[in-house]
C-alpha cells in the first residue's frame, strides 16, 4: 500500500515537474502548452489538424512550439522558411520520426536502415527508363482490371456505387499488379488484399497516434497479419505476375543488402505497399468528384481529351500535352494533399525569417512544417483558396501557371503536394502517370454521372491530416455504364 501511495506521488509530482519547467527563452517561438498538464494540445492536433494549427496560426504567427502528448512540436508556417529546414540535415533528422513511425504503424523495426540508400534505391525504379517501364505495365494493368468490373462485364447495363471505393480499388489493384504481383495471374487475390488493406488503412492515423481502442488495435493487427502473408510471396513451384515481381525481388535484396532480419523483410513490405498504393487511389476520387461537382470543369477536360483522341499517340501525348489535366491534378492537390513533414531536432539551431527575426530551436523538440495552411490554403496566395478552381493553375494562353505571389513576392512553392527537398515523393512522376491514365480511361470508357445531380463533395475525414491525402467521411454515390461505341465525348453535362 506505502508503495503504490509512494509511486503515485512519484508521479504526480514527475508530472507537476514537466508541467511546471517549460518556459520560453528568449528567441524562442511564442511557446503554448495548452491547460492540460503533459498532453498539452494532443488531443485537438490529433481530432483536426487542419483547425487547430489555424487558430494556433492566428494567435501566435507562423512560427509557435506547442506541447503534444509529453512533446514540445514548433510549428512553421512560412513557406519561404521551409528549404532552411528541408536543407539542414544535421541538426534535424527525419530517421528518428520515421523510426517512430514504423513501430507504431508497422510493428516494423529496422536497426540498420539507412534512408538514403533506400531513397537511392526507389529512384533507380521510379526515375528514368524503369519508370517508363513502370508507366506501361500501370496502363496495361489498368486495362485488366477495369475488364473484370461489372461495367466491362454488362456492357448496357448502368451500375451505381460509390465514387471514392470505385477509384481506391481500382488504382490499387492496378499498382498491386504493377508493383508486387500475384500468385499463379489469380487475380482474385487482388480482392483480399484489397479489402484487409483498406481495413487496416482505415485506422492507420489512430495507430500513429497510439490512439486506437482495444478492439481497433485487435483489427489492425489481424489485418496486418494478413498482409504479412499474402506480401510474402507465393508458395514454392507458383510464378508471380511478371513485372511486379521484379520490382519487389529487386526491393527485398536491397534489404538483404541492408541486413534486414528475415520477419522486419516481410513487414517492410506492408510499409512499401502503403507508400506506392495510399495516396494515389484518394487522389483519382477527389480529382473525378471535382470534376462531377463542377461541370465548367468537367467540359474543359472533356475538351481537351477529345483533341487527344484525334491524335497520333494519344496516351504517349497524355502525360506531356493536358494542360487543363494537370492544372485540374493539381488543384486538387492543392486542396487535398495534407501531409506533415516532421524533423527532430538534434541540436540547438537559429531559424532566421526573410525580416531578420531569429528564432532558437531546442534540441530534443519536433519540428513540423504543414504547406496544407501555407502555400495551399493561404488567402494571400490562393484567392478564395477553399474553393475549387480549375484553372487555378493555368495562365491566359492555356500554358501552365507557374507564378504565385505574397505581398508582391514570387513564391517559390506555391504547392507542395509532394513535399520538398531530400525527402520529396521519390514516386510522384509515377503517381500522375498513374492518375492521369486512369482518368483518361474513366472518361473515354465511361458514361459516369453524379446519382443526384445536386450532391456536393462528401466532408474531409479531419483525422487524417498529416497522413498524405485526405479521404472523405462518407462518399459521393455515382451511376456508369460502358459508353455505347457511337458516342463521344462531346456531351456535357449541365446541373
Ligand atoms: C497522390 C499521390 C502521392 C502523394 C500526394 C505523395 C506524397 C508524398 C509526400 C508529401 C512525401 C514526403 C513525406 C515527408 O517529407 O515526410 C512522400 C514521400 C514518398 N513517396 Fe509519395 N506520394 C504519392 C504517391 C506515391 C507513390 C505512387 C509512390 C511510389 C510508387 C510514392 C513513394 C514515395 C516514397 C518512396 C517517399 C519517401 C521519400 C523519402 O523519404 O526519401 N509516393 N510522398
């Protein structure tokens, strides 16, 4: 009994120390630790991201440290500070985050894993002739699975469902084909890893957060097992789907090279599978929402396909003359793409503004840059910048917008879907080809349309900022069928 009383005040008073020693020193950001002793602001950071660095934003500028569960993050706002911190890889470091990260999330540890020579090695795949490779076998893949959907399979028939699980499982499917393969072409394998995937995705943010109940962390586990084991391979005398195979044989000897134990390859592969196929099918659904939700939008693009069509080369001239495509691409990253780039801070630094103003960083503290609120959502940037504009992103005479300005001054990001610096998306040339061929081939295929013609965009689910890109709570329920052969693409329609 004298025991637990003596540990209880042990730490009541560790948690009245921790309370009670933070202070701002001088040159340090605006400090905010929030009413609630240790977990300080953790809890609205993690319910909306998005809402509480706004507020934090306009109490305190755009630079502030806040107290997060025991840590004390700053937080960067000014997007003409961010190559200070994406170039400094001495006194920040990103290993230690993304360490953390791969626990939680993952269960995956990797003592000796060197990021670089990851990141070396995922360019010498999504960069130069490989990623041609990579593009052509995407198409092909793309072909296949979209020609064992119910719509390829009752060619007159409208189907109806909804927008968002339409694109996920098709985007997804398709990379899985293009990038791990499957045992023996059965390609009903696709289905259970989809489904055990999206069961596990679904609660990523609460694992990274060590927020999930009981029974969350019970489902994410199994789901994890699971992947664990359709990832590992096919059994002995089984062939896998040709390229992909390549791809993560290739991936599994570089982690051999590594020293990687056995168990932390077959993890890492989840991880892998995460990064190459989380993004891109969200990004697909917001892209073709916008355009359903916005029929000036829809028209341009239509437009602009049609042309296509009429050419030569019509998929080779897709990813490099689709000007209104990309402006729409990249509007909609703009208002969607959310990911939140964390450095620890390993030793003191001076962050200096573009006026002179010096700002200390304490070692041991995070730092978090969120280009979501500043470039992309920043009024003095973007006008209206919550509405969706398709073309924001291109100049008077069509060619691509490039220049964005604050205060008069040329920005030098203007959207940051992909990040900055050493840790920018190593697959994002993949990741538009991808997008790009895959609305291509809803518009050229498809009679697609909204099933009410008056719905609106389904809401932002608020806990996934930080995660990359935002997915909806709900989703926006539409109706296609294959186009009949004699039709175009002329047809707009008007709401
Ligand atoms: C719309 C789709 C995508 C978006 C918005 C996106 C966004 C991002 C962002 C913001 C980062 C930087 C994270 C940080 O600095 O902490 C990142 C990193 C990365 N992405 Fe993507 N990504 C997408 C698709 C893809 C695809 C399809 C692949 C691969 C096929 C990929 C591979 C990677 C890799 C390997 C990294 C880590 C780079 C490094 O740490 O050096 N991404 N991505």
């Amino acid at each position: 009994m004298i025991w637990t009383v003596l540990l209880l005040f042990k730490g009541l008073l560790a948690v009245i120390l921790i309370y009670k020693r933070r202070c701002r020193r001088e040159n340090e950001p605006p400090l905010d630790k929030g009413y609630i002793p240790w977990l300080g602001h953790a809890l609205e950071f993690g319910r909306d991201a998005a809402k509480f660095l706004s507020r934090m934003k306009k109490k305190h500028g755009d630079i502030f440290t806040v107290r997060a569960a025991g840590r004390y993050v700053t937080v960067l706002l000014d997007p003409n500070m961010y190559d200070a911190v994406l170039s400094d890889t001495e006194a920040l470091d990103f290993k230690s985050v993304s360490k953390v990260l791969m626990q939680r999330m993952f269960s995956l540890t990797m003592p000796n894993h060197d990021p670089a020579s990851e990141r070396a090695w995922m360019k010498q795949h999504f960069h130069g002739p490989s990623l041609v490779q990579l593009c052509e076998s995407m198409q092909n893949n793309l072909q296949l699975v979209f020609s064992t959907t119910d719509v390829a399979q009752n060619p007159q028939q409208w189907s109806t469902g909804g927008l968002f699980s339409f694109c996920y499982s098709l985007l997804f499917r398709a990379g899985y084909l293009t990038l791990f393969g499957v045992c023996e072409n059965d390609v009903t394998q696709l289905d259970t890893v989809y489904e055990e995937f999206r069961k596990f995705d679904g609660l990523l943010a609460k694992l990274a957060r060590q927020t999930e109940k009981r029974e969350e962390r019970r489902m994410a586990r199994g789901a994890q097992e699971r992947l664990w084991q359709l990832l590992s391979g096919c059994g002995a005398g089984q062939s896998t789907r040709a390229l992909g195979s390549s791809w993560q044989r290739s991936y599994l000897e570089h982690l051999q090279s590594e020293e990687v134990e056995e168990e932390s390859q077959r993890r890492a592969m989840l991880l892998q599978l995460w990064v190459t196929q989380g993004n891109a099918g969200p990004a697909a659904f917001w892209l073709l929402g916008f355009l359903l939700t916005h029929p000036e939008a829809m028209c341009a693009v239509r437009a602009e396909i049609r042309s296509l069509q009429l050419q030569r080369h019509p998929l080779a001239n897709l990813q490099k003359h689709t000007p209104v495509l990309d402006s729409v691409l990249s509007e909609t990253l703009r208002l969607r793409a959310a990911a939140l780039i964390t450095r620890e801070v390993v030793q003191d630094k001076v962050l200096q503004t573009g006026a002179g103003q010096e700002y200390l960083l304490r070692r041991g503290d995070r730092l978090c840059l969120f280009p979501f609120l500043s470039p992309q959502m920043d009024p003095q940037i973007h006008r209206e910048p919550e509405k969706f504009k398709y073309d924001r992103f291109l100049n008077a005479d069509g060619t691509e917008k490039k220049d964005f300005f604050k205060g008069g001054v040329r920005m030098k990001y203007c959207n940051m879907p992909w990040g900055a610096g050493s840790n920018m998306c190593v697959g994002r040339h993949f990741a538009v080809s991808g997008i790009k061929q895959f609305v291509y081939m809803m518009l050229t295929n498809l009679d697609l349309e909204l099933c009410d013609q008056q719905s609106t965009m389904p809401p932002v689910n608020p806990s996934r900022y930080g995660f990359g890109m935002l997915q909806p709570i709900g989703d926006l329920e539409i109706r296609y069928r294959l186009k009949p052969a004699s039709s175009s693409l002329e047809h707009c329609h008007r709401r």
